[in-house]
C-alpha cells in the first residue's frame, strides 16, 4: 500500500509540474503570437485552470515530503515528550482542516455540476470540468495527512 501510495504522492506533483509547464508554454505561445499577429482565444481561463490545478495537485506531494510547513526549528526546541504532542496536535488540526475543505470543495463542485453552471470566459466549458482538478488535489493531500 505504501508502494501505491508513494507512487500517487509522485505522480500528483508531476502533474502540477506539468500544469506549471503548460502555463509557460501557454504564456510563452501568446507572447510570441502577440509579436506575429496571431491570437491565441481563451489563453487566460487555460492559464488559470492550470494555476489552480498545480496548486492543488501539488499539496499531497509537499505534504508528504514535509516541505508544506516548516515548523523544525519549532520542534526541535521541544523535549521528546512536547514535540510528540506538537505534532499530534499539528496533524489533527491539519487533518480537521482537511476534512473540511475536502467537503466544501466537493460540495462546490456537485453544485456546479448540478446546476449546469458555465466558465464564463472565452471557453464555455462546464465549470466542474476544471473545478475537478481541487477536488482531485485535496483528496490526495487528505490521503496524504491522514495517513502520516
């Protein structure tokens, strides 16, 4: 289970690095297109899915590295027995916090998806559609907090 569970923490922050990716090269094409005429329709609402997507996709994979929030020098102050109890409080106030989102996002999205809500921007796609990528990302930065 580990094993699967690495994999996924890996396989989430490729993809934000994509996104990342894809946001230079969606904004390097509309610098380039700009200077030779040609327009390229919808670059913004791209730009800021991919925003959010690699923003979400990409807490799993710091979490589980321990590269989200730097508390060490914190905790290193602490005895053995105080640092145990930081850290427990610190990974059930994240994962209270976690569950919360968890449920607000997906709620967002079902409402969306149930009242057949449009991006209002050049591309008129269903919302839900790019809204998947927040759900998607805080389900495995839940995986990942809870299972720490």
């Amino acid at each position: 289970m580990r094993r699967f569970l690495d994999r996924l923490y890996y396989a989430s922050g490729a993809f934000a690095a994509l996104c990342v990716a894809a946001i230079f090269a969606l904004m390097l094409a509309q610098s380039f297109g700009r200077e030779a005429g040609i327009l390229i329709r919808g670059a913004e609402d791209i730009v800021a899915w991919l925003c959010a997507g690699s923003a979400f996709f990409a807490l799993g994979h710091t979490f589980r590295h321990g590269e989200l929030v730097r508390v060490g020098l914190w905790l290193d102050m602490l005895g053995t027995r105080g640092r145990r109890i930081a850290e427990l409080f610190s990974l059930a106030s994240t994962a209270l916090f976690v569950v919360y989102m968890l449920w607000a996002i997906a709620r967002f999205v079902y409402d969306s998806w149930q009242f057949k809500e449009v991006a209002q921007g050049l591309i008129r796609i269903p919302i839900w559609i790019p809204q998947l990528s927040l759900l998607l990302g805080v389900m495995i930065f839940f995986i990942a907090s809870s299972t720490n």
